[in-house]
C-alpha cells in the first residue's frame, strides 16, 4: 500500500490551530478518518477513541502541541482508554488516570487518539502490527504500532518505551524518526515497569524538528540546546559489534553519512569498542532478565496461562540470576555511564548502525536489537536518523548517541545532521 506521512506536521498542526486558522480538534479528526481507512492493513491499533470521544485541547488553541493527535504505546494509561500490555486476555477497564507523560501532552495542547499496538508486556512476543513498507516484514519491537502509525501516516507522532531496541529499532524497520531520551529524563508514572533500570519512554515523528516538540514538553530545558564552540564538530563512528555483523546496504549508508558531513567541515573519526561492548551486552543482559522477572513474576502467577512461552521462560531464567552477579552489572553500568570524556575524548556525537539491516522478512519476531542495547544500558539518549531505502524499498538509516544529559544537545545537532543528508529543509 501506498505509504506517506501525516499531510501536516507537528509544528503546522500547532501553528495553524494558535493562530485560529484550525479547530482545535481538526488533525484528530482527519487522524480517526486515516486510522479508519489503514489500520484494518497495518493493525497498528489496539484501541482507538470514537470521533464522538475526542477531547478539546485543555489549552485550548494557545498551547505549544495545541490539536496535535498522537498514539500512545499500549503499556502506557490514556484516562478513559483500557491499558491491555499487548496481552488481549488482560485488557482491562479504563485507567482512570493519565501517565505523566501523557498528561504533560495533553496539557500542552495534545490529543490522544488511541492506543497503539505492544509486543507483550514490551517483550519480544510480537503483535498483529505489520511494516507499513513491506506487509510480510517485521515492523520491529516492542513498539511497533506507535512506529507503524506513524509511517502509515496515521498520526504525525507516537509515543513508545525502550528497555533494549524497543524505540530505535521500530524506527528504522519502519523508516521515521525516532527518539529514545536519557535514562530519567522522562517521567515514568502511568507506564507498567518491566525493568526498573532501563526501561525509558520515547517518541517518533516524522521530522527530528517534530520530535523537537515533543521535547520541549517531556525534557527540561537546561537552556543548552546549541552549545557554541570554536572547533568543528566531532562525531565518534563505532561500527563494529561483537554479536553482530552489519549489511553492505547500512554500510554504505553510513560511509556516504560522513563523506557528507565531511564535506560540510564535520569531523568524523572511527573508533572501536568491542571490550566495552561485550562487557555492555552481558550487563545489559543480566540487569534485564534480573528486573524483568521480579516484575513479571506476580503476573506469571496469577495469569500464567495467558503468556507465551518464550516471557514465562525469561521470568524462569530471570529468577535463575543471583543478586552478586546483578549488582555487578549495575556497578559495570554506573562506572560506564560517565565514561564518554575517557571513552570518546572530544567527540560530540556517536554515530552507529542503529539495526544490522533493514526489516526482515517475517511477522514472528522483532528484529536484534544488538546495536541498542548498549546504549539502553549507558542510558545515554538516542536518535535514529532515516535517510534512504534499500532496492527492495525497506527503509534504512543510522543512530546518533549524545553524551549523558545531552538530550536537546542531540537533537538540535542530530536535525542539521539529518538535513544534510536529506535536503528536505525541516
């Protein structure tokens, strides 16, 4: 099926409803009539408000996100919309709240349209949900209908979780921007928990300026998004992983990334990591069976039944994993963390595969998340960046890291980067 983006974007849907020449409820209607006509395809949805539901703006027409429609992944409560974690036995009553985040949104002007489609429990069951771009190809994980909604066009943003890959990973599968913040620079109220230690909310878009927006309600403002410097800008280019071999197709698209951004003064240097990595990958391992088990377990009790048998066994060999082994992969995360000036020197920005290739084939599994997971486990923040297609018309691309507590650092760098690259004058 034929895909493109939502007609206006996140910045145009708000302007246009500030300045009067829009209802307020405009973009969510037209989001509803988009679901209604794709989403019996994509299954992107597992709950989607009637048009009669829909709720104005509590800021009226002055606030910065003012009639902007989003998905919200569904492990994540919406007041007055079921939370189901991707598991159609457990769905429940409405939460009678809204998560912190959603809130933050809806204060600012924003609609929720529905619920978006979850891996189980934001694990590596796979929902309904298909590749907007290929139907017989893996739209990624976990949050993949949040992704799919918006590369369908279905709403100009959507919000997801990463614990491994769960943001980044969709993105690139489905071709959008995707933004995973630093560990707690979002507020996880409302959101079911499975890893206490990584588990992060993001967003995607379809421009880096749309998930700018969105940042500017979620993150403080530490009034240092363009930070000036004398010197050119440094991106550190980490490749290699121990686990994982990367396509020709993702290679060359990184090559032609940095010979771009060369010729625009831009240093890129290549560095390698594969002790680090390796060490990055065990812990992340550890720390994620370890907290997901304890997390998961209660329900396993009581609801067993209704899960698969690939989370009962993560549970199992969760609760397998002795607590000294946990906390020294905690100690090996917190002595990490804070390790970009010895690490990466004067680099301001990481640039790496933010998936080995483009989707597979396949509606059974999610995709590796190898090239994420030692990011999620540093808690650094993450961009993924679109900016091609295969022959095939898989969409590819790459990830920018940013440094801990750099956030709006990144995506103000990450958005010049990406235009570079494009030449679509976000």
């Amino acid at each position: 099926m034929p895909v493109a983006p939502f007609p206006l974007s996140v910045h145009e849907i708000s302007r246009r409803v500030r300045a009067g020449a829009a209802a307020p409820l405009a973009a969510a209607r037209a989001s509803l009539a988009a679901i209604d006509e794709m989403d019996s395809v994509i299954r992107a949805w597992s709950h989607v408000v009637g048009p009669d539901a829909l709720e104005a703006p509590e800021e009226g027409t002055g606030g910065r996100l003012a009639g902007v429609p989003i998905g919200v992944k569904d492990v994540i409560d919406v007041a007055g919309m079921p939370t189901g974690f991707g598991v159609p036995a457990l769905t429940g009553g409405a939460a009678r709240f809204d998560a912190c985040c959603v809130g933050m949104l809806r204060a600012a002007g924003a609609v929720p349209v529905g619920k978006t489609v979850t891996a189980e429990f934001a694990f590596r069951t796979p929902g309904a949900t298909r590749n907007p771009h290929a139907l017989d190809h893996t739209p990624g994980g976990s949050s993949s209908g949040s992704a799919a909604a918006v590369a369908a066009g279905m709403v100009p943003a959507a919000l997801g979780t990463q614990t491994g890959g769960s943001m980044i990973r969709p993105a690139a599968f489905c071709g959008v921007v995707g933004f995973k913040p630093g560990f707690g620079q979002v507020f996880r109220d409302g959101m079911k928990l499975t890893c206490e230690s990584l588990d992060t909310i993001g967003w995607y878009s379809n421009t880096v300026e749309d998930a700018q927006a969105i940042a500017q309600v979620l993150i403080a403002d530490d009034g240092d998004d363009n930070r000036a410097s004398d010197r050119p800008l440094t991106i550190a280019v980490q490749l290699g992983n121990p686990n994982a071999a990367l396509c020709p197709e993702s290679q060359r698209e990184i090559a032609r990334a940095c010979e771009a951004w060369r010729a625009q003064g831009v240093r890129c240097e290549s560095v390698e990591a594969a002790a680090e990595t390796g060490l990055l990958l065990r812990a992340h391992d550890v720390i994620m069976h370890y907290e997901f088990a304890r997390s998961l377990m209660p329900v396993v009790a009581r609801h067993g039944d209704c899960l698969s048998p690939v989370l009962r066994r993560a549970v199992a060999h969760g609760l397998a994993i002795g607590a000294g082994e946990y906390r020294e992969m905690l100690a090996v995360q917190a002595s990490l963390r804070h390790a970009w000036g010895p690490r990466y020197g004067g680099a301001d920005l990481i640039l790496t595969p933010s998936t080995p290739g483009p989707a597979p084939r396949g509606l059974s599994h999610t995709g590796d998340g190898v090239f994420n997971k030692i990011w999620s486990v540093l808690g650094w923040p993450c961009l993924h960046l679109p900016t091609a297609f295969n022959q095939a018309g898989l969409p590819i691309g790459m990830q920018l890291v940013g440094n801990w507590g750099d956030d709006r650092r990144l995506l103000a760098m990450g958005r010049k980067l990406h235009h570079l690259l494009t030449q679509q004058g976000e």
